[in-house]
C-alpha cells in the first residue's frame, strides 16, 4: 500500500522519466496489475493502453510468465555470463535465432533497449575497425528514437532528443528527411533519392544506416512505407554499408508481422530488440548480427567484441523471455494483434473529421491520433484517469498499443476516452 506520506516522498525524492524534481507532474500510485488493468491505490480500475510503453504484449501477471519466473529463481536468479552458460540463455537464444530474420544467428545478450543499440552501433565501429580507413559515422532518418544513452541519442531525432543540449558531448552523424510515403501510400521512388546521395558521397566513413523498420515510434509514430525499407537494405548492399535495424518497440508482432523488417522482406544485418523480449516483466534486449558481422569483429585487431555488462544473460530474465516467445509461437498474436487493428480502425477512422485532429494511422496493434495542438499533459493524464483508462500521449499525439489479450470491450474503452478527450478544449495547449 501506499500512503500520502510515500506519495509526498516519491514527490520530494524520486526522479520520473522526463520529470521536474522541482515542479513535478502527478504521478498515479499503482498497487497491482493484471491482464490489462492497473489498480490504483485507491482501487481505481485503468485499463491499460500503452502496455507498459510497448512491453506488456502478453498483458500482465501472466501466470505462465510468472511461473518461469519462479522455476527459475529456484534454480538461480543470476550468474556472471563471463566464462559461464546455462540453459535459459541457451534455450533463448536457440528461440531468437530460429525466429528471427534469415542470417541474424549470433546473439549478444544485454541490459535494455538503449544499450542494445550501443552494442549494435559498437559492432559496427568494430567491423570496420581492422580497415584501411576505419568507419565511425552513421547514417539515419530524422524523427528516429533509439533510447537515451549517448550514442542511441546521437542518432535520435535532433530536436526532438535536443542533440544542441549535448553539443561537444554527442558525436555528430548524418541525417536525412524521415521518409515522407506514408505504410498503405502509393510508393514515390524520389522518398529515396536523399538516402541514396548521402549513401553515395559518405559510404566510406558510413559504418552502418541505422533506422526503425517502419514504424517510428516515440520519434513521431509515423508508418513508412515498406519499398523504402527494401530500397535502404539494397542501397546498403550497394555501397558496403552495414544496415542497423532497431526492432525494440516493433519487434514480437506489434505491427502485424512478428517482426516489422518482414512487412519489406528483408533482413538488416544486426537486428536490436528489447521491450516486448520479456513480455514487459523484466530489462533484457538482444542485439541479433549475422556471421559475417561476427566474424569480421572477431578478426578485427581487437580480435573479440568489446562489450560485457554485469548481468549480462541475466537466468531469470532469460527464462521469462523463453516463455513468452513460446507464448508467441503458439501463434495466436496474429489473430488477435488482427483484430485489434480492426477495432482501432473502425473506432479511431472516424475521429478524423474532428477539428482538432490532424492525422489518425493504424497499424497492427498501434493506434495514433495526431492533433493540431500539444496537449496538456497533467489535465489529459487526469481526464483519462478520470474516464478509468490508462493513455499517456506525449506532445501533438495521442497513441494506443494495448497487450495482445485486450479485450473489445477494453479496446472501446480505450477509444472512447480518447473520442471524448479530442473534443475538450481544456486538455489542449492552444495558441493566444
Ligand atoms: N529503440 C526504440 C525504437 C525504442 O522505442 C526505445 C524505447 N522507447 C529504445 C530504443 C530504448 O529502449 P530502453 O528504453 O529500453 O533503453
């Protein structure tokens, strides 16, 4: 339980992501939570529609997740990975490999999303390192968000992650317009002309193009259409330039294939994943490379790559992870991540004749309401509160990606809110 006396202390003491020590925005005490609802401390019912930010796919307190856990623990919660193995790293990785995009078959096991990403961009550095002109720069996609270590951050979206709050601090890389063809769009070849120029004058200081596959996530929530996926993978190709496809928030079937690469047919050559890898219990991710990345590194001067974090391989974390890829092979995702875009669909669609709102996409269990305004963040949070859902937009967007297992009961609750949130004014900072 939580009394006011915690609350003042969470308040007066602990940091909240992106959050003021000195003017701190409410924070909701949850005490439980279980399929899709949270539980207040007061015993106010949320209905859960951010999965925990894209984690909790399978929905929470899943037993079957729940019971790994505990047949893990009895047999060990850690173990360092230096010098050692043991069964639910293996089986794990044995399960990413066999599901993963063809040629991704050598796993490097790690703490969160964010240093998934430093690893995968450390692989590349490291590839090239035994070259005659070693590569360190990287090429990406404006609107991109990789996680907030400095080197994810670097090649996140500069205005949105304030790369000018960093300057001197983060290395400087290269950007090109996010493509602008929208998922279902027709395709326009010119979306790829800035890619392949910046491709064509920098190949030989690129070490990789790294991007989110189709759907940019907190950088903007936009869908990108996937001939501009298959046009990066052969420009790569091309040019000899590895391809870093960042799957953290779109891997394990939120878009409607298990992996968002596969809406293009094609396989990056390290593949980053996190979030939904422990079905939302756990910090693991996984950055997935091919053999000839692999072996490069290990032949490079180094001659083994350079990375190892204490819990590195984590047995517990592994063993819940096993279990909710076996929860995914199973296979009912598809159906379910199906019919929720169905839902969202119909129910989002028409919110699009509504003033306020700019843009509504849709796709896979992912739904994004773009209004005209920024909405007030405090009071919006507390209407949703208010209307016994839990929806946390950030900036012009507001956005849903349920667990797999919501209900369509839940899902209307969910659109419902934010149909009535769209039209209040109050929830909504608007120009003088
Ligand atoms: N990459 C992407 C695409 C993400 O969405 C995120 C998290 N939102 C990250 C990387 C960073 O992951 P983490 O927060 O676990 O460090």
């Amino acid at each position: 339980m939580l009394t006011a006396d915690d609350l003042a202390f969470d308040r007066q003491h602990i940091w909240h992501p992106y959050t003021s020590m000195i003017d701190p925005l409410p924070c909701y005490p949850v005490v439980t939570a279980d399929r899709c609802t949270l539980t207040l401390a007061d015993g106010t019912q949320l209905t859960e529609g951010m999965s925990s930010w894209w984690a909790a796919i399978h929905g929470y307190n899943h037993p079957r997740l729940n019971q790994a856990m505990v047949r893990q623990i009895s047999h060990m919660s850690h173990v360092m990975f230096g010098g050692i193995t043991h069964p639910a790293a293996v089986s794990l990785c044995r399960k990413l490999v066999d599901m993963s995009p063809e040629g991704l078959d050598k796993v490097f096991l790690a703490d969160s999303g964010s240093v998934a990403v430093e690893v995968a961009m450390k692989m590349a550095i490291q590839y090239y390192s035994g070259d005659t002109r070693p590569r360190r720069k990287f090429l990406t996609i404006r609107q991109g968000y990789h996680g907030d270590t400095f080197a994810a951050m670097s090649v996140c979206d500069p205005e949105n992650s304030m790369h000018a709050l960093w300057k001197g601090y983060l290395p400087e890389h290269m950007f090109v317009a996010a493509p602008a063809t929208g998922f279902d769009h027709p395709w326009q070849e010119e979306d790829i002309a800035e890619m392949q120029q910046m491709l064509a004058a920098h190949h030989q200081q690129l070490a990789a193009v790294i991007l989110e596959p189709i759907v940019q996530g907190a950088g903007g929530m936009r869908f990108y259409h996937p001939n501009y996926l298959r046009r990066v993978r052969q420009l790569c190709d091309q040019f000899g330039v590895l391809l870093i496809a960042d799957e953290i928030a779109t891997g394990f079937g939120r878009t409607g294939r298990l992996f968002a690469c596969q809406h293009a047919e094609i396989s990056p050559d390290i593949m980053c994943l996190g979030k939904g890898l422990t079905g939302g219990t756990m910090t693991l991710s996984a950055t997935l490379a091919t053999s000839a990345v692999a072996e490069k590194i290990s032949n490079s001067p180094a001659g083994c790559f350079m990375h190892g974090p204490t819990f590195m391989g984590n047995p517990l974390a592994c063993a819940v992870a096993c279990e909710s890829l076996s929860i995914l092979a199973e296979g009912h995702w598809q159906r379910q991540v199906k019919e929720i875009e169905q839902l969202l669909t119909e129910q989002l669609q028409p919110l699009k004749d509504c003033p306020r709102v700019a843009d509504v996409r849709v796709l896979g269990a992912i739904g994004v309401i773009e209004c005209h305004h920024p909405v007030r963040m405090a009071e919006i949070q507390q209407f949703f509160v208010s209307q016994g859902v839990w929806i946390r937009p950030f900036g012009r967007l507001i956005y849903l990606m349920p667990p797999y297992i919501i209900r369509p009961e839940e899902l209307s609750r969910l659109t419902t809110a934010i149909s009535l949130a769209v039209r209040q004014d109050n929830l909504f900072a608007m120009p003088d």
